[in-house]
C-alpha cells in the first residue's frame, strides 16, 4: 500500500467535513422519502462501515479462518435511530477510526498488506483492497451526499413556495 493511498484514506473524514460546510441541522437530517437517508444517516453508515472493515483487517491479521462479516446497513442505520444523533458526534467517531487504523496500517509490511481473507460474498481480499475499496466506498457516499442536499435545497425551496 502506497503512502498515496493511505493519505488518501486519512484524507476521507476532511472531503466529509467539507460535504457538510453550511449544513443546519434541518438540512443534515432531510429525508427526501421515510425510506431513504438523510445526510446523517449515510454519516452513520460510513462510520458503521468503518467499524466493520476495522474488525475485518484485524481478523485477517490474526489469521482467523472464518468468513469476514457482514452487516446490514439499513438495519444497522434504523436500529441505531442514526438521524436522532449528532453529525458531529458521528464525524468524531468516524475520525477516530481513521486515525486509529492508519496508526495500525502504517506498521503493517508489504507481506502484511496481502494478506487475505474471505469477504461475505466467498472471495479472497487483500488488506490493502479493503482500504482502497472503503476509501472509494466514502467517495460513492460523498455523491450520495451531494444529491440529498440538492434535494433538501429543492425540498425547502418547494415549501416556501407553497406558503
């Protein structure tokens, strides 16, 4: 793993900080429908997704044999009642982790960072694929992030024009 890719890891929490620069708290926890997520709800599954990729590299490391977990985000993202809680509460956690991790990826060796293990659909992957692929996770969600706050802007803009 390149010092490339893993700056551009640690560089994920700032491109979120940034997504939500001028966010109120009404615009954070819009949902366009009951069924799809608010702002803080996707920050709630990136931050739940970070848990699990934490416990997944730390499973391949010890050479457990077992298939990787899997999760269901939805689930996960309504059971936890995500859009009650705080933006900035969750970003902290999801920092955390960054931070946390990259301290245990910047010991890990080239060996290290191939090692594999089985992902919930049966297919090898390496360490260094998870981090790439949770890093592009985050820029899919960032989108994602940018097509709610159109539609929170278009949502208010459709109230005020009906009061």
């Amino acid at each position: 793993m390149s010092s490339v890719e893993l700056t551009e890891y640690l560089n994920t929490h700032g491109q979120l900080v940034q997504a939500l620069e001028g966010l109120s708290d009404e615009q954070l926890k819009w949902k366009a429908e009951p069924s799809s997520w608010s702002v803080t709800e996707v920050l709630a599954h990136l931050a739940d997704h970070s848990i699990v990729v934490s416990f997944r590299i730390r499973d391949i490391l010890a050479d457990t044999k077992v298939q990787l977990p899997a999760f269901q985000q939805d689930a996960w993202v309504s059971g936890q009642h995500s859009n009650q809680g705080k933006s900035a509460d969750i970003l902290e956690l999801f920092r955390s982790l960054l931070h946390y991790n990259s301290l245990l990826l910047g010991r890990l060796s080239d060996a290290e960072w191939e090692k594999s293990g089985i992902n919930p659909k049966g297919e090898s992957v390496r360490i260094a694929d998870i981090v790439h692929g949770f890093t592009a996770h985050v820029q899919n969600h960032l989108a994602q992030i940018e097509r709610i706050k159109r539609g929170a802007e278009a949502g208010v803009s459709t109230q005020q024009a009906a009061l």
